[in-house]
C-alpha cells in the first residue's frame, strides 16, 4: 500500500474518533469534559496555553502554505 493512502485512511479515523469522543462526553458531562470546556480550563490556569497553540497552528499554516501559488495566477513573460 502506498504511504500516500495511509493519510486518506488515517485523518477520517482522527475525525471520526474525535465525534465519538465529544458525543460521549456531551453524553455524559459529569465523567468526561469537551474539548471546549478543557481549553477552558488550560485557559484559566494557563493563560499562555491558547496564543501558544494558536502560534503553532498559524505555524503550521504558514508551512504548508507559504509557496501555495495556482496555475492561473502565474504570469508568463
């Protein structure tokens, strides 16, 4: 199997895992905490926790998007 399928594989496994866990814990709020409400919480007592997360995803986006250039916005010449 090429390695390339294992990413068409892997993110849906990460997307699904994801909605199971957030409708077991909207399920269930008193055994399991959602996502939002756990970012709150590292929030509150890690206030630095969010602007750090932030610069790694706008990091993450900066890498992967810096050179993005389509076809039709190259001028030839």
């Amino acid at each position: 199997m090429s390695q390339n399928y294992l990413w068409f594989i892997w993110f849906p496994l990460v997307i699904g895992s994801f909605a199971v866990f957030e409708g077991f814990a909207l399920r269930h709020p008193d055994r399991q905490w959602t996502l939002s409400r756990l970012m709150a919480y590292v929030g509150a007592k890690f206030p630095l926790s969010i602007a750090m997360l932030a610069m790694l995803f706008g990091g993450l986006l900066v890498h992967f998007y810096w050179h993005f250039c389509p076809n039709f916005a190259i001028q030839g010449g």
